[in-house]
C-alpha cells in the first residue's frame, strides 16, 4: 500500500489528466497520491471531485520552483495538504511564469548559437515555458538528434551541459512560507538533483523551518539512490523531519511508474500526525447554551492566552481542560462540562479585533451545567463577535466543507447529551 507521493498532471508538464491519473492510480490500486504539479493548483480541483466516492485519498500539493542562487539548475520545494484555494498559492503560477518566461528566452538564445532553433512563440502555444517543453520541442524538432526528452536533457539542457541556464523563482523562504501559510508541509523535493550542494540546500532548509525531505524519488540520482536514501532519512531522522517520497510521476516509463516510489500506510499516518499537530496550534471549545453557541480558543497548545474576552492562561497552568474550566467558570460564571469524547479540527475563521484567524483549531465540545450566564466584558462588539453566535452566525463564519459537517456533527452530540 504505496502512497506516492508527488505527482504531475496536464495542469503541468504530465501526460495524464487529473481525472486520468486519479482512475490510473485506482486501476494501481493506491490508497492515496498527491497532485503536486509545477507551481500550479489548477489540477487539483477535478482530483479532488473525481475522486469523490472512489476507494483513493487525493492530497492536494504543488511543486514549487525556487531560485537556485546560481547553485544548482534547480532547488524545488513540495507543499503537501496545502489549501488548493489559497489566493496566494495561485498567484505562483504567475510569478514563476514570468521568472520562467526569462529563463526560457535564455536558454534559446543559448540553444540558436548551438544551432538549434526554438521559436519563443511555439513556447507561449504550449503556455508553459519550462525545460521539460523546450526539450519536447527539441525532440519533435530534431528527431534524429534525440532518442527522447532524457536524451535532450543529457545533450543539452542539464546540469553541465551547453544551453543549461539556471533557474529563478521565489526565494527559499518565502516558498517555505506560503506553503505553510496555506496549512501545508514543506517537503525540500528531490535533494539528490541537488547534487554537491545538497547538504547546503538541506541545512539552509532546515534553519528556514521546512518540514521534510523527499528520501526518495525517481530523480534522485538513480546510479547511488540506495546510498542517499540512506543518507537522507538519518537527515530525517537527526532533524525530526518528515521523510517523504514519491515517483515524481510524469507518465509511465521503462524505468519508472506511478505508485514504484512512495511511503507506505504506517509512514503516511505518521505525516498525518505531524501535520495535524503542526496545524492544530491552538485548542477550543464549542459551548451550547439555549441554540446559542459560545466558541472560544487558545492560541498555543500549553501556554499563551485565551481568545476569549480578557481571557488567559495562568502561569503554571497548562492542562488545557482544566484551564477551559477555570477560564469559562472565571469569564462567564458558567459551569461546563466538557465532552472529552469529541475533540475535532474545525476550520473556523474567528475574528476578533485585534486577529482574524484563519486557522484549524481542535475544538473541545462542551455544555453548561448551569444557566447563569453573565460575561465580563463590556465590550459589545467584543461581546457580539466571540460570545454566544447563532448557529447562522457560526455557519457564516465556517470556512470549508467538512467542518461544516463536524460543527454539524456536534450539534447532533449536543442534542443527544443535553
Ligand atoms: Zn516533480
């Protein structure tokens, strides 16, 4: 049970559709892949529908290329479990469009002085401008030149070689950042193409917070793959990163196909469980009181204050239960009992004056005890905004799907328990 986890599709330079790869990967019998095409989400919507109701978990992703510093030809930066509808993550596509677009142009000024002639325009009728393109133009070009795009990429475009220019994009950190502003993993894709300056890239990685390294992928270097696989997962190891792996499938190959690489059930969950805690920095509590619902949180794990008028988190104090008990009891004068059977991720945009949070909180149900309520606060807007809501207003404030279907789950809870 493989999941492979990096994968490409028509949005990018693939050969299969979204909806293609989803029923290849079925037909591979996969348990799960994630799409992370070049700088680009445009795939993963149709994934993600077509995979609805078919025995496959579709992770959203996206491979995003970062300027190399003049090291290497490439540095590439995987997101995994991103938000796929993030403005920020789709305006990649644009901006490393146009660092591309500049690379393109040249390496075909590099490729007219080796007597190779790829117009630009043919480029912009393709609409991507990378060298897998440019090497598929080339093949169609120059048949008798060129076994495949491999052979084109060992002539001229790779590492060493005549027309190679390096590549520009985001800066490391700024990549590390959107990916993991969106709720993803940052995974350092493919280190062996890194080559002697894999461990430079690994540490600056590192130091800039990224999450994991690809231990292995198709292009890490086939001739000592076992040798840097090994070497990158003690990386993974030492450094509590995530170790992550995938085929980097683009189509199938005599020496490569969907599913040949990847991590396996036990691995995938341990990812899961990384980003899990990773995303759910904070812990609340969903509190029912006569259909009107009280949602509070706490902004770290064990320390920090309570989103909750004047709310905080005494010193000492760090079991977050009895901190929710002390501080509802403290704040509103209500008795709570909390449900310790229901603890769920709740995408919940919680605004208040001075943050607009937009993060995945794990949510605590709780119930009154007693029905005295008075709150603290004099402020109303404050008092209007984090205290009691409608189920309307919470509604309103629910940003995805399914944590509808989990606030919707809690009222169910409530009812039976109330
Ligand atoms: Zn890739």
């Amino acid at each position: 049970m493989i999941y492979d986890l990096h994968t490409h599709t028509t949005a990018s330079d693939g050969k299969l559709s979204p909806t293609e790869l989803v029923d290849y990967a079925i037909k591979k019998g996969l348990p799960g892949i994630a799409i992370t095409d070049h700088n680009t989400v445009t795939g993963t919507q149709e994934a993600l529908e077509h995979s609805r109701d078919k025995p496959i978990e579709i992770i959203s992703g996206i491979e995003i290329s970062c300027d190399c510093e003049n090291k290497v030809k490439e540095v590439h930066i995987v997101g995994l479990f991103i938000d796929h509808t993030n403005p920020e993550i789709k305006k990649i596509k644009e901006t490393n469009k146009e660092k591309g677009k500049i690379v393109a142009k040249e390496i075909i000024e590099k490729l007219k002085q080796l007597n190779y002639e790829i117009a630009f325009s043919d480029l912009e009728k393709r609409g991507h401008f990378g060298k897998p393109i440019i090497a598929e133009l080339l093949l169609e070009k120059y048949p008798n030149d060129f076994e495949n795009r491999k052979d084109v990429f060992n002539k001229l475009l790779g590492w060493g070689q005549p027309a190679m220019v390096y590549g520009k994009g985001l800066s490391i950190e700024e990549t590390i950042k959107i990916i993991q502003k969106t709720g993803g993993l940052a995974i350092l894709a493919h280190p062996g193409q890194l080559r002697e300056y894999d461990d430079y890239f690994i540490d600056k990685f590192i130091k800039l917070g990224g999450d994991g390294i690809e231990v292995d992928n198709t292009y890490n270097y086939l001739d000592n793959a076992e040798e840097l696989r090994e070497k990158y997962r003690n990386i993974c190891k030492t450094n509590n990163l995530i170790a992550s792996a995938g085929t980097d499938f683009h189509e199938v190959k005599d020496y490569s196909d969907l599913g040949d690489r990847g991590v396996n059930e036990q691995e995938f969950l341990k990812i899961r469980h990384k980003l899990r805690y990773k995303k759910v920095k904070s812990v609340g509590a969903i509190i029912h009181n006569d259909n009107k619902f009280l949602i509070v949180k706490k902004t770290a794990a064990n320390k920090g204050h309570w989103d909750f008028p004047k709310g905080g988190i005494k010193n000492k104090e760090t079991d977050e239960m009895h901190a929710l008990h002390r501080e509802i009891k403290e704040e509103t004068n209500l008795e709570i009992e909390v449900q310790p059977n229901f603890y769920e991720e709740l995408h919940y945009k919680y605004i208040n004056k001075k943050h607009d949070y937009d993060k995945t909180v794990g949510y605590y149900l709780a119930k009154p005890k007693t029905k005295t309520f008075e709150t603290k606060s004099n402020d109303p807007e404050e008092i209007e905004e984090c205290l009691w809501a409608t189920k309307e207003e919470v509604y309103k404030k629910i940003k995805f799907e399914d944590s509808l279907e989990i606030f919707n789950r809690a009222l169910e809870q409530l009812k039976l328990s109330i």
